[in-house]
C-alpha cells in the first residue's frame, strides 16, 4: 500500500515504450524522470511482468524505459496476487494474446489496478496505450472496461499531471 494521498496510476509497457515515440527523443529523459517522482511518491505503479516484457523487448543499449523500469524497481513494482489474476482471466481471458508463449503483463496490470481499487483509498488508472481489439484478443483498455476500471493513453495521462509543464 502507498502512503500517496491521492489518485493511484497503474502504467502498462506499452505505455513506456511510447514516451518517446509520443514525446520525442527530446521530452524523453524529462518525462521519465517525473515518472520516477511519482513512484517515488508512490503513484505510479506496475507489476514484475512488464519489466519482463521491457526485457523480452530491448531491442538497443541502454533502453530507457528498460532503465527507468528497473531503477524504479523497487518503489513502483507491485505484486498482484494469482487469485486476482485468475479473477481477471475468469473475466477476460482473451486478453492474453495467444500468439506469444512468454508471460504477458496485461492481466496482471489488471490484476494489480483491481487490488488498487478495493482499497478503496484511491481512484485508479490504468495507463495504456493498448486500445486496439483484434478477433482473438481484447486490447488492454476493453478488458479494463469490463472490469470497470478507468484507462487513459499516456498522452492523457502526462497532460492531466502536468509533467512537462
């Protein structure tokens, strides 16, 4: 549990991955850095699966949301539990792409906001850029609007906490 008073941000990869492609190369650095403010502070959050996709992933060295992802290892990165994760897969199993053998994030990204949420401390966010249904899989956004949990794409979400004003 965070000490953080107010809203609870649960980032996905693919919103790390698109810092730069959304802000530049520029922006890059200064956006992750305020990412790391509120990790540090205990509002943005992830599980360990992303940071196993961010290393499946890593196409160069050093990949920055690879590096900001492990140097904020241990304030940001939360463990959901499997009995939440099978809840969400009972829900919306077809949110795992079945095209992949590794481990995917997507559920325990919502396995994780829902832990969040019953709380009931925080208003929680799912921070995705993962929007687009395919025939045999749920983007990320629609499985969390069945489980009634709120998502925005990162752009939304560095906008409404001002982090590159």
């Amino acid at each position: 549990m965070s000490d953080y008073p107010g809203d609870i941000w649960v980032i996905d990869t693919s919103s790390l991955l698109a810092v730069r492609e959304t802000f530049g190369t520029s922006m890059e650095s200064r956006l992750l850095r305020r990412l790391g403010d509120l990790a540090e502070a205990g509002a943005l959050i992830f599980p360990p699966e992303v940071l196993g996709e961010l290393e499946r992933g890593a196409l160069s060295a050093p990949d920055p949301p690879l590096v900001w992802a492990r140097a904020n290892r241990a304030r940001a990165e939360k463990k959901a539990s499997l009995e939440t994760v099978k809840a969400v897969l009972l829900v919306a199993s077809d949110v795992l792409d079945p095209d992949i053998p590794e481990e995917q994030a997507d559920p325990y990204v919502l396995a994780l906001a829902l832990e969040q949420q019953g709380l009931g401390l925080y208003q929680v966010t799912v921070v995705t850029e993962d929007r687009r249904d395919k025939p045999a899989k749920l983007s990320l956004a629609t499985a969390a609007g069945i489980l009634r949990l709120p998502t925005v794409p990162l752009h939304a979400f560095v906008r409404s906490k001002s982090l590159l004003a």
